[in-house]
C-alpha cells in the first residue's frame, strides 16, 4: 500500500477526550500525551523528507454535536488534507451517565453532515470507530446503545469512501492478550499500550507501518 499523504500535507485529528489526551489548548501545535502524538512522532521519524504536518483540536467530553458547533474554526478553516474523527463514546455514555444520550439516528446525520462538509474541501477521511470493554462490568450494558453508532461508523466510511479504523474489535482482540484494563482503565480511555495500540492502526491504515 502506498503512502497516503503527500509532502506537506496537514493532518488534523478531531475527536473527544481520547484524542485531546491532555494537550495544551492555547498551543495550537500540541499534539496531547495520546495517540495523536504517538501517531506524528513515528511518521515524522521514518517519512522526514515528506514534511507533514500534524494538528490536533480534539476536546475532551465532546460529541457529535459539539463538533457540528465548531467545525468550521477548528477544522474547515485549517485546510487539512487528511481529516481524522474519532468520535462517538460521549454521545453514548452520557445517555448513561446523565440521561442526555444521543440517538443512532441524529448521530449518524449529525456525523454525515461532518463529512458533507469535510469531503467537498477535497480532504480524504479517517474514521476510528468508538469503542467499550467491560471495565467496570456495567460498561456490557453500553453495548445496546454503542453497537448501532458502531455500525453507524462503519456506514458511513463506506459512503464516503473513508479509510476506517475498527477499534472495537482490535480492543476486543488485544483482550485476549492482557486484561481489558491493560489497554482502557475504565473501559474507555486507552492506557498507554492502548493508545500505542490506535497509533499503529492508524499508521497502518495510511500505509505507513511495516
């Protein structure tokens, strides 16, 4: 597989927590401690010659609407030529957390509009589907509302033409190998490894990795 980015390309990772990953928001070059960082570090390393350069506007506890609310400035307005959205958690945990969940259905529209809107710029498109693991146990309830959003992700990459990111099984996969909370303390936030984990998927979806 080919390189997909080109000399001088802008890539922007858009998301909630788990891409904002502590980043500093008054420095817009700061790529956060997560996989964002884990992901420009490696393809900047082995591709120098190619110059890419890496931004990150992922804000912590954000949706599908949050995103609506300002796509514009922190994304439209970048110019990037390679839009990386990573979304989905939030719009189903705080139907549990605060009874304020966000249907399948608005998700994927509220998304679809995102990509409306990023695709007529002429950006390519990476979606990374949400995941869960069942650290505490009642996470297995999140199941009922996430699964469709899933889908919903995996929809879309398809009518868009997106390279896609299937976190949930590759979670579920590395499972069998440490415990869940080796990857995702709360079933959620990845750990270390689990960012390590995103980074190399998303290299490889790219074409960057070995």
């Amino acid at each position: 597989m080919a390189v997909w980015l080109e000399q001088g390309d802008i890539v922007l990772f858009q998301g909630d927590s788990i891409t904002d990953a502590g980043r500093i928001r008054e420095n817009g070059n700061d790529l956060g401690k997560g996989y964002a960082l884990m992901t420009a570090a490696q393809f900047s390393a082995k591709y120098p010659e190619k110059q890419v350069k890496f931004l990150n506007r992922g804000i912590s506890g954000n949706r599908v609407p949050d995103l609506q609310g300002r796509w514009q400035e922190d994304c439209l307005d970048l110019k990037p030529n390679l839009v990386s959205i990573y979304i989905g958690i939030n719009d189903t945990w705080r139907r549990y957390d605060r009874n304020e969940g966000t249907s399948t259905e608005a998700f994927k529209e509220g998304y679809r509009q995102l990509l409306d809107q990023t695709a007529s710029t002429g950006a390519k498109l990476l979606l990374i589907e949400p995941f869960v693991l069942p650290v505490p146990e009642d996470r297995k309830l999140w199941r009922e509302d996430l699964d469709p959003k899933i889908t919903a992700v995996r929809e879309l990459a398809r009518e868009f033409g997106a390279r896609l990111l299937c976190l949930d099984g590759l979670f579920a996969q590395a499972s069998t190998q440490a415990d869940s909370a080796f990857w995702a303390h709360d079933g959620v936030h990845p750990t270390p490894a689990g960012h390590a984990l995103i980074a190399n998927a998303w290299l490889k979806a790219v074409g960057a990795a070995e």
